[in-house]
C-alpha cells in the first residue's frame, strides 16, 4: 500500500517546543539551511532547474542562504546574463519592502554620488507565490562569498587555535575557534569599503542595523561570457553537495523541496588585488533614525552596550559594530565571544564582563542599568567577585579577560608591527566608548589615517 494514499498534514508556521522534524537525514546533515523552515510562512521550495517570472529565470547553482532567505545562480534569458535571485521568507516580505525602500530612497538621492557603488542594488524584483505563501523575490547581481567565508577561499590562509581569551572556556570550547586572518591589505579595504557605505547611509539618517561580515559581499569579475555547465550547481564533488529529502513518515512533502543544496560560492571569480570591491548588502533591518525598531537585529557579540541593557540607541550602534570587525577581521575571531548555549541574562552578563576587562571599567551610568551587577561587582570597590575559578586539575586560576591590546598582540598580523598595533588599537578603543555621543561618525574615521595609508 502506498504511503501516499493519506496526505501528510500542513505543518504549523512555526515548530512547537518538542515537536519533532518532518525529515531525516543521514550522518550529521548537510551544511545548508534548517530543513524544517520550509512550512507555510517560511522559505519557499526551490530546485535546481526551476524557473521564475514565467520563465524568466532558470536557477542553475545555489549561492548562499541565511535566517530570511535563499539566494540562487539564475539565467536571465530576457537580457542573456546571470543574475542572483534572493527569494524571501514568506512570513518577512515587510522586512523585504523595507530594504527596498532603503534602496530605493538612496538610489534617488544618490544621483552620481560614487558612494552608491558600495551597495547591492536590485535589478528586478516579483513576488512568487508557492505552497508555503507569497515570497518576495529580489534579483542581483552576482557577487561572491562574504566577508565572513572568503577569508577560507583565500590559498594563502592560515588556520591556528585561538588563544586562550580567557579561563572560562574549556580546552573543548576553544577547540571550536579556529582563526582566519586576512591579509592587512584585504582587511583594510574591506573595512574601508564598508565605512564608505555606512557614511553614505548616515549622512541621509539611515542606520544599516545589522552590520556583520555575513553582509558584507566581494564582487566577481564578469561572468556572463562563461558557459552555463561551468558556472552550474556542480553534484559530483565530494563532499555531497546534494542532499535529498525525506519525511520520517515516508509520505511526500509539498512544502520542501525534493533536495537540500550545499551553497557553491561564487569564489574564484572573485576580483583581487586593485580591483577588489566589498558590498554592503541586507537592509532588510535598516531604519530611519526618527523610526528605530524595538529590538536592532544586531548580532550578539556585535552589541553596543546600550543594546545590552536594552536601552535607547542611535546610528552609532553602526559604528559600535564596526570597530568590533577592525579587530575581526585582522585577527580572524570576534572580539567579543559569547557562547551560545548560554541563557539570555548569561550572555548579558559575560559581554558585559568581558567588555569591562577588554575595554575598560564600565562606567556608572551602566553599572546601575545593570540589574545583576552587584552579583559581578563589589559596589563599592568595584573589584570583581568572581576572579578566580578552580581549572580541571582544581587549581585556582584568574578568570578575568585579555585587555584589548594583549588579545591583539597575541594573534597580530606578522606584516603589523608594534607600532601600528598601537595605532589600530588606539583607534578601535576611539570607537568602542561607552557614551554614544562620543563615538566617531563614519566621515570622521574615514580620515583616520590608518585608512589613509
């Protein structure tokens, strides 16, 4: 008897606490997106093959994915080119019309202002309606991995364990942090690229909200003079790239696609050397400063300390993430590590600890908004409570942070020298201060000469 005879049932647009996936999959998975977000409000199924805008687009290669999104190698038969297709979350169409009226507002404002240039602009966009709801669909430019994963591209990297930032994280934990550095050039111009483009955005009250390396993207050389069956999703390589997917109880799934795609980069069209651009991309949780959200969609270890304590904000919480990705992106692990798997008041309390040790001692102001403060801090004498903790071997050891300039030292680039160590850290500690209206805009650190040089 065939398990098809009874029609699964639609699933909820959101998983309950303990219910289990719909699908299995063998060994420990693919690296790719969460099987379960293809439900009714969530992604929309895509495969290789399919094609949009009434045949318009044919997708040839899964690019990339992300929490509100799936992005695809696409034929543009209509104008004989490639594109890329971003094709939204059906339960965040706002958060789509909203990087579009960003765009949008910018692109008229802009006129032959070259900062334009530092962004992904859309060539077309549609809505595609499938079984999981309506998915606005956003066409692009090709463009290359970010900033967050071409660092492993690069044939000249060189992974080696992070250093010991602290006693809190077990031999186990550290074993995960593996650094990337980019080269300081690279570095540079990738954070240079994308100041330009916060400038751009803050010179018309535009905050980004979500700055990170994940949205940050290296252009490709032109591409539209290659063959389709070498730009294609290529299925031979091993690792798979190609997962298929099954339900546990056996029956079809309309709401997932047959397959689960493994995303092929477009890396080694990636343009090096002079010719090296970074793009600003993602304004979906951009804002207008006079209309701020409640909640920024800021990454957890990127957080002002402002966001911390949830109190207001401004553009600067921009520059705050910035001067977070100066340290990145030279020293190949974030600045601020926040495990995971802690609670939410844990990460709280652990990034403000850690800020007071790698930055400095947090002022009052923070120190009173702090509602578990006094569990860290003597109120008097703010001296720590906790600075010892017993190891594996049960020795008391000091459990306090890495100053910023000792967590730099220890991983530094081999072509920055003592004195530019000083220089970039004098410069990131200019950014992380703790009073919002002290920080630098992003015009005034573009003349920083550290840029300059």
């Amino acid at each position: 008897m065939s398990s098809d005879i009874s029609p699964p049932p639609t699933p909820k647009t959101e998983m309950l606490p303990n219910e289990k996936g719909r699908f299995t999959c063998s060994g420990i998975g693919p690296p790719c997106e969460w099987a379960d977000k293809y439900r009714p409000g969530g992604f929309h199924p895509v495969n290789l093959g399919d094609t949009f805008r009434d045949g318009m687009y044919t997708v040839i290669r899964k690019l990339g994915y992300g929490s509100s999104s799936t992005v695809w190698l696409a034929i543009d038969s209509k104008n004989k080119r490639y594109v890329a297709i971003k094709v939204v979350d059906a339960s965040l169409t706002s958060h789509a019309e909203n990087e579009l009226k960003i765009i949008r507002f910018l692109s008229e404002k802009a006129g032959d202002d070259p900062r334009l240039q530092y962004f992904i602009t859309p060539r077309d966009i549609f809505v595609q309606e499938g079984p999981n709801g309506k998915h606005m669909c956003i066409v692009y430019e090709p463009m290359g991995p970010s900033a967050a994963t071409m660092v492993e591209e690069l044939p000249s990297r060189s992974p080696f364990p992070v250093r010991k930032p602290s006693n809190k994280l077990s031999d186990d934990d550290l074993n995960t942090w593996r650094t990337r550095q980019y080269p300081k050039w690279m570095a540079k111009k990738t954070l240079l690229h994308t100041l330009h483009a916060l400038a751009f955005l803050h010179e018309h009250n535009i905050v980004h909200g979500n700055v990170h390396p994940g949205n940050s993207l290296f252009s490709i050389s032109d591409i539209n003079g290659i063959e389709v069956d070498e730009l294609k999703h290529d299925e031979t390589v091993i690792p798979r790239t190609v997962w298929p997917l099954k339900r546990r109880d056996g029956k079809t799934d309309k709401w997932a696609p047959k397959n689960l795609y493994v995303c092929q980069p477009l890396s080694k069209y990636v343009l090096l050397g002079p010719d090296m651009k970074v793009k600003t991309s993602d304004l979906d949780s951009g804002f207008w400063t006079d209309n701020p959200p409640t909640t920024p969609n800021v990454p957890v270890a990127l957080r002002a300390p402002e966001l911390i304590l949830e109190q207001p904000f401004d553009m600067s919480i921009d520059i705050w993430a910035f001067g977070c990705l100066i340290f990145e992106y030279l020293i190949g692990r974030p600045l601020f590590i926040i495990l995971p798997f802690l609670k939410e008041d844990e990460k709280e309390d652990d990034h403000l600890v850690q800020l007071n040790d790698v930055i400095g001692q947090l002022p009052d102001n923070i120190m009173e908004a702090w509602p578990r403060a006094k569990e860290w801090y003597d109120p008097v004498t703010r001296q720590p409570l906790h600075t010892y903790e017993e190891d594996d071997d049960g020795e008391m050891v000091p459990c306090t942070y890495d100053s910023l300039e000792v967590l730099f030292a220890q991983n530094k680039p081999l072509d920055v020298d003592e004195a530019e160590s000083a220089v970039i850290c004098s410069l990131i500690r200019q950014i992380l201060v703790y009073s919002q209206e002290e920080r630098p805009s992003a015009e005034e650190l573009l003349k920083h000469p550290w840029f300059s040089k």
